[in-house]
C-alpha cells in the first residue's frame, strides 16, 4: 500500500543521489510493525505508506542518501542504530513524508 507519488520520488531521488537504493522496510500491517518492535505511530503503517528504510553500505552512499532527501523536501529523516557499523557508516537509513507526524525531525 505505498503512495504512488512517493514512489516516483524515490525514483527522481535515486537518480539524483547516484547510489543504489535498498529498501530493508516500506508498508507494515501493524501486526508486522509490532512484531518488528516498530514505534506504535510508525509512519510505516500509515496508508497509503510514504515511508522506507533505506540501506547504506558505507558513509559515502549515507552522505547523498541524507543530502538529496533534504534537497527533494524530506523533512523526516532517521539513521537508525540498528545494523550499523560504524566503522564504514553501514546502516539503515529511514525517511518518511506523513502528514500525521510532526515535521522537521532527525533521529
């Protein structure tokens, strides 16, 4: 259930930041939010969804993935703990744009 307009700018912002983009997480049903240990408001469970989790696999592909989201609007950005090495900036990278959840957040 992901937002078709969300989707083609995943697209554009691929294109843009010129790393791949490997989504780890999009829709959950709030079954599969829980069992995930999801915050209980995720913007992941939200329809249609406007939501992905990102993989990173060093700082360099984190530094564009971060940049072009601010450039294309995003204003909800998390690089979760979970996964990452911080050795080489692997991670997971999570964006989102709700219209639910307040704006202008980075974890």
């Amino acid at each position: 259930m992901m937002d078709a307009h969300f989707l083609r700018l995943l697209y554009r912002m691929r294109q843009t930041a010129g790393v791949p983009f490997r989504v780890r997480s999009d829709y959950r049903t709030p079954e599969h939010n829980e069992a995930v240990a999801g915050v209980e408001d995720s913007a992941h469970t939200e329809a249609p969804c406007r939501a992905v989790d990102l993989w990173a696999e060093n700082n360099y592909e984190r530094f564009r993935i971060i940049t072009v989201a601010g450039r294309f609007g995003f204003n909800r950005i998390g690089c979760v703990k979970y996964g990452a090495d911080p050795k080489t900036g692997a991670g997971l990278i999570h964006r989102d744009a709700s219209e639910n959840l307040p704006a202008e957040v980075m974890w």
